[in-house]
C-alpha cells in the first residue's frame, strides 16, 4: 500500500513539472523575431504590439525601442515618434539611425533648427539611412532657414483651387517662383520636396547645399543638388521658404507634352495641405490643415474610399493593395508613374504569372536618362477595396525600393489607376480619400 503511495505521489509531482514547465513556455518573453516577421511584411500595427510588449518588459532592449520609433514614423505619429527615438538615443547614443530619424521627425514638423541639431556627431555625408531614405537632411540647406519659417503660406481663404493645362499623360500646372512669370510644373507623389530644373534654378540664381544621387524608375540613377527659393505661387497662395532639389527636368518636356517643363510638385508640398486630386475635374486643389479644412473636406467628400497609409523615407506612401490572385501587399503611391496604372517589381511579375510584352517595347526618358519600357497588363489590380481590371503596367528594369525599407514592396500605382477619381491626401487622419 505504501509503495501505491509512493507511485501515487510521484504520478502527481511529475504532473506538475510538466504543467510548471508548460506555463513557463508560455509566460517565456516574445522574441524580437516574430515582432521583426511581422514588420518585414507591413503589419505595421501587430508589430508594433509585440514591441511594446518586449519594451515594457525589457525598458532597455535597444531594438524594440528603435522599432516602436520607426513605426510611429511610418504612421505620422510624430510626438510617440519623438519619444521612443530619443528613448533608443539614450540606450546607445553613439548609433545613427535614431538621431537621422529624429531630424526626420523635426523635419516634418518645419523645425530645421532641431533637426539639424538632431544630426550632430552623425556623418551626414556617408550615413547610409541618409543617403538612402533622408537625403531631404542637408545640414547647410536647413541651417539657410534660421530665422525663418518654411512653407509660410501667404493668401485668403481657406482653399485654393488651380486648373491643370493637361490632365494626360501627367497633370501640368502653371506656377510662379520667386515672384517671376508663368512656368510649368508637371505633380507627382513619387517626388519629395518641390524640384526645379538644373538650367532653370541656373536662370534663378538658386544657392546649392551640395549634392546626393537620386534613385529613378529602373534602379537609374542622377545627381540631384539641394537648394532653396524664396517663394512658389499656387493659385492664389504664395508658399513662402521652400527646400527645393534641382535635376534635369526639360528633358521630359516632350514625352509630357509640354513646350517645357521646368519643375514639379511633390509629395513634401502637399503634406502641408489638405491636397486633393482631382482628375475628373481637372485641378489641384489645396485646404489649408486646419479644423475648417478637415470640416470642408468631409463636407465636400460625399461617397468615397479612404485608403489607409504610411510615409516611408521621406515621401514614399505606401497602402495595402492586391495584384491579382497573390496576398495583399504593400504599394507605393506614386502619381508620377505615367503612362501605366502601375509597375511592379519583377518578382511580383513572376510570382503572378505576367507576361511581358516584348514586341511592344519602347524607349524613353525618365529622371534618371533613357529607359526600355516594357507592357503588360494586370488583370486585376486592388488599391485598398477599389479594384480595376485589365490595368496597364510597365516595367523598365530593376524595382530599387522593393526591400529598401525594410518591409516588401509589391511596386508603385499609378496615374492611369488614380486618374478617375479626385484623389486627397490627409496626413492628419493619414488617409487618402477616393472620390
């Protein structure tokens, strides 16, 4: 009876080792890796719960806190931003990457004075996060705006309206700068700051801070100076103190139909409106970001789509979208990609089954110099739930941004996908509205 006892007793206690050991297994810390699995796919927000997690465990886990700051950058949650890249600053001061993406925070929010003070003890010349994603983060460039405040916008009301000359193959627009004569502008989201022409900032007598290469369509790339200008003139507001980047641009003059072409708006002029689209229309129109610019907005919008999405770099949005049959993925919003509703990166092309079509191939220029385009067509094409069919892609060579950031990109939509629709960006809500 006693050795049943004994049998009895032991049943029991290994019983309990092995429930004690199976919730150890289960309180055991999450590992960074599936936090990291997660990013690299774009689930931004599942990610960032994992890293908080192993943030509010371990307060010095350097990796985690680095990523909580990158993701709030990502989402345009400049003040988490803050907190957790100063925070990754304090883990290990004597890295770069929180301090470069901190200037990026400052820099968004038009205090180049932080942001420069941000990049002391960073080599801003051979930093490759800078070189690659910032290269907006000009030392000297930004110093030039002491005393002043960038993108001063000077004008009545609350909204300003400016008819497209062309809508086809890209919107062109009439603008003034420096208080000069009518010049045209072609937009396009896959541009940062606003670029002008080499020979017409030359005319201006535009300074330069010094130079970066510049990454184009087919992996191409071209030396593109930093400057400044006084002032741009868009409908009847005067943005007043704008960083600008300087390139050739006349050379697009004719694939754009335009008697020439000397600079264009991006991506870095609209984050400081409330910047609609509006192809059917046919023109650019700016509200101010403020609560009666949002309230006219949402009165205006009617029947829509929002489209969540993140800046990645410096300019690069990216929302969820879906080629064909694959997993939704992640694309670049890039307005400027003419001629075509979309580009995806050759592995995309062959992971869905695309054929190229060789025979209808051409030559052209693009940012970078001469490029060999090449059709296709994807059957079907998502940008959030709005779908197209039979939408015209091309591909000229090598997709640089697929595995840039960190995170895979599919490609890039975009101007024959967006251009039935008014197309809004909202860096406040960070939606894109589609009208």
């Amino acid at each position: 009876m006693k050795s049943v006892r004994i049998c009895l007793a032991l049943v029991v206690m290994l019983a309990l080792c092995a429930f004690s050991g199976q919730a150890a297994a289960e309180q055991k810390p999450l590992s960074i890796d599936s936090a990291d699995r997660l990013f690299q796919i774009g689930e931004f927000a599942k990610a960032g719960e994992r890293y908080a997690r192993i943030a509010a465990d371990h307060p010095d886990d350097y990796s985690a806190t680095l990523q909580l700051g990158r993701i709030a950058l990502l989402s345009n949650r400049l003040d988490d931003a803050e907190h957790w890249l100063k925070k990754a600053i304090d883990l290990r001061p004597g890295d770069a990457d929180p301090k470069v993406m901190l200037a990026e925070v400052y820099y968004r929010r038009d205090d180049f004075e932080k942001a420069v003070a941000a990049l002391n003890g960073v080599d801003v010349s051979a930093n490759s996060l800078i070189v690659s994603q910032y290269p907006t983060l000009n030392v000297a460039k930004l110093q030039s705006f002491k005393g002043q405040t960038p993108y001063e916008v000077h004008g009545d009301g609350q909204i300003t309206r400016l008819k497209f000359l062309r809508t086809d193959p890209l919107p062109l627009v009439s603008v003034r700068v420096n208080g000069g004569d009518e010049v045209t502008f072609f937009i396009d989201t896959g541009g940062s700051e606003v670029a002008l022409d080499t020979d017409f900032a030359r005319e201006l007598g535009v300074p330069q801070f010094g130079a970066v290469q510049g990454t184009f369509s087919g992996g191409q790339h071209a030396e593109v100076q930093q400057g400044r200008i006084e002032s741009l003139t868009v409908g009847d507001w005067t943005v007043k103190n704008l960083p600008v980047a300087m390139l050739p641009l006349r050379q697009l003059s004719q694939s754009l139909g335009a008697k020439r072409i000397d600079g264009v708006i991006g991506t870095t002029l609209f984050y400081h409106f409330l910047a609609t689209l509006d192809y059917p229309r046919g023109e650019l129109v700016l509200r101010r970001k403020t609560a009666t610019g949002l309230e006219q907005l949402e009165a205006a919008s009617g029947k829509g789509v929002a489209v969540p999405f993140w800046i990645a770099s410096d300019h690069f949005m990216v929302a969820w979208g879906r080629v064909e049959t694959l997993p939704p993925a992640l694309l670049f919003v890039d307005t400027g990609l003419a001629g075509a509703g979309v580009k995806l990166a050759e592995s995309v092309i062959k992971q869905a089954g695309i054929k190229l079509e060789e025979d209808k191939a051409s030559t052209g220029a693009g940012g970078g110099g001469t490029l060999k385009t090449v059709p296709y067509v994807v059957r079907r094409l998502s940008f959030g739930p709005v779908q197209q069919e039979n939408v015209p892609g091309l591909y000229d060579g090598p997709f640089p941004w697929e595995n840039l950031f960190g995170f895979h990109l599919a490609g890039m939509v975009g101007h024959d996908f967006f251009k039935r629709y008014a197309v809004t960006f909202d860096f406040e809500n960070m939606k894109i509205l589609l009208q």
